[in-house]
C-alpha cells in the first residue's frame, strides 16, 4: 500500500485514473466539489473506486459546513458553520454538545448514503482573535475546553452514523496571520501560548485520524512547518499531544510548500506523517507523488486499520430527518 491519499480529476473514473489507481494502491481517496455532481453519480464513483481495490477503502471529504462543504445543495441538505453551535455552547453548553452531536450524526448519514465513510472533521483549531479568517467561523470557539467537548461531539456524532472523524489542523492552525493555501503561514508564539492551542488535541488524542498543519512555529522548529517537522510531529504531535492515530498531511498541493510533488510527498512521510494527502486530481502530479514514496510503514497500516475499525458494523440509530430536526431544535435557541 502507498502512503498518500489522492484526489479525482472529475465525476467519473477515467481510465487512466483507474490502471494508476491500480498499481499505486494508494490509502485512500479525497473528494471534492468536482467531483459531487447528484447522488446517483457519487455513489457510482465511490463503488467504482472500491471495484479498483477489490475491497473496502477510505474515501475522505471536507463537508463541515458552512462555507467548507463539497456536497451542495439542492442536491444534499445544507449544514451549519461551526460558529453556530459556538454561539450555542455560550449560553447552554449541554445543549450545543448535543447539538453537535446530531448534526454531526445527520453529516455521516448523508456521507456514508453517497459511499464516504471519512469526513475531515472535526477542526480543533482555537479561534483567536485578529488571525486570518482562513479558520474564522469554522471553529467550534475561542476556548480550549469548548472546542474540546463540541469536537469530541462531532467525533462521537460521526461515528454513530458510520463515518471517521479527522480531527485537524494539528498542532493547531487559529493564530495563523495568513492562508496556508496560499502562503506559508508563521507563528512566532511562546511555548507557553501554544500550550493552551493544543490543549483540544491533547483531550481527543484517542481520536482515529487527524491532520497537520502546513504553519511554522517557531518556538519549536523555526525552519520547517509542522507537516515536514520530525520536531513537531516526533515531540508535539505524538509526544506532548500524545496523539498515535493515522496521521494525514494537508494538502501537499498547497502553496505554503515548495520543490516538486514528489520532494513534498516525501519530505511529509519522512517527517512522520502516515500519508501525504494530494488533492488535485492532476494525473501528472500524482505520478510525481507516488515516484516519490516507498510502501507504507507497517505501523501506519496498523493505525489505518484501527481508525477504520472504529466504524465497523456500525448504523445509524435515527434517520437523517430525526437527526437534523434535533440539530434544529436546539439551534433555534440562537
């Protein structure tokens, strides 16, 4: 098995995707926009790509909500930012827990519908005030131990309804001042700020998958970003953290790094991470990636089968329609 997970160009498997597919055997697959067109169509896909494998395999996406969803309606239901459940959580915590555990549950219900069964959920960033809004509205809040109780909801709520949660971005992306889409954010915070940014990961560092974050800091390695930092990844990440689920770069294709596809797939596995995520679907830059990986280390296939392991057999105990009007109910108080 490769140690990366790979985007598709569009909506249908093309040949050409289908043989490299086959010989690489990546990890897993990442959707997008692109490649979410009706339901009948990404169920299609989804099975054509297990038919590759001949077995079952993680598909991924980033459905949060809000301003971050790639299955749009009117096709798919429309889901809250997290900033909702935020607001929430202020004026009755147990209710905003529930509340996001029920949305969370209603998401993996529609995921797992269409043949996704891992969702880029939930984001432990703490929100700070005056950073770029690259995070913003998609933070569960501004305090550790919120984000920590309404992650572990989402976590929880995903599972129930038969999808794995990623909990992102690690060590922690809120006081980043740019876009790491675009630039190479730096955090030049003490030690003794950062504590309190992965305090959310340290309390869900039993969550299955989790991904890191293309940011420097500084006050533990000045001259690499988390995703290509043995430091931070060795020490923080599965050290102070404690975190030893299957760990997933951003996004390689990303602009906070440099030097060519397969340079950045290695740099990000040889720094720790289980598996270098590429996203774009650009036939050329996948063969670059995977000429630039060996097999995947045996302990990253363990803790692939472990994440997945946790959604076995599972099924959902309410429909979709039980669990959005639960969400909505409670939502209403805000």
């Amino acid at each position: 098995m490769q140690p990366a997970i790979y985007g598709l160009e569009g909506g249908v498997l093309s040949d050409d995707e289908r043989a490299f597919f086959r010989d690489a055997d990546p990890a897993g697959y990442i959707l997008f926009r692109r490649n979410c067109q009706d339901r009948e169509q990404l169920r299609r896909l989804t099975g054509d790509l297990r038919a590759v494998h001949g077995r079952d395999v993680p598909i991924l996406i980033d459905q949060e909500g809000g301003r971050v969803s790639r299955m749009k309606p009117p096709e798919w239901p429309e889901f809250p930012s997290a900033e909702r459940f935020d607001a929430l959580y202020r004026i009755a915590p147990a209710s905003a827990i529930e509340a996001a555990r029920a949305n969370a549950e209603a998401i993996a219900i529609t995921l797992r519908e269409a043949g996704i069964n891992v969702n880029c959920l939930p984001l432990l960033d703490v929100r700070q005030a005056g950073a770029h809004d690259i995070i913003g509205d998609r933070a569960l809040g501004s305090e550790p131990m919120q984000v920590a109780a309404l992650g572990r909801a989402v976590i929880e709520g995903l599972r129930d309804g038969g999808v794995v949660g990623v909990v992102k971005h690690m060590p922690g992306h809120g006081r980043s001042m740019s876009d790491s889409h675009l630039e190479l954010p730096v955090v030049d915070a003490s030690e003794e700020d950062l504590e309190r940014d992965i305090e959310p990961f340290r309390t869900l560092r039993a969550a299955p998958m989790g991904m890191t974050s293309h940011v420097v800091y500084t006050a533990w390695d000045p001259n690499r970003c988390a995703s290509l930092s043995p430091i931070v990844i060795g020490d923080i990440i599965r050290g102070r953290i404690g975190f030893d689920g299957f760990l997933m770069s951003d996004d390689i294709g990303m602009h906070a790094l440099s030097g060519d596809f397969g340079q950045r797939a290695r740099g990000v596995v040889e720094a720790g991470c289980d598996v270098a995520l590429h996203c774009s679907g650009d036939m050329e830059e996948m063969v670059a990636v995977a000429a630039g990986l060996v097999a995947m280390r045996p302990e990253s296939v363990a803790r692939l089968d472990r994440a997945m392991a946790t959604i076995a057999g599972a099924e959902p105990q309410r429909s979709y329609e039980e669990a959005a009007a639960r969400r909505d109910s409670l939502l209403a108080y805000v």
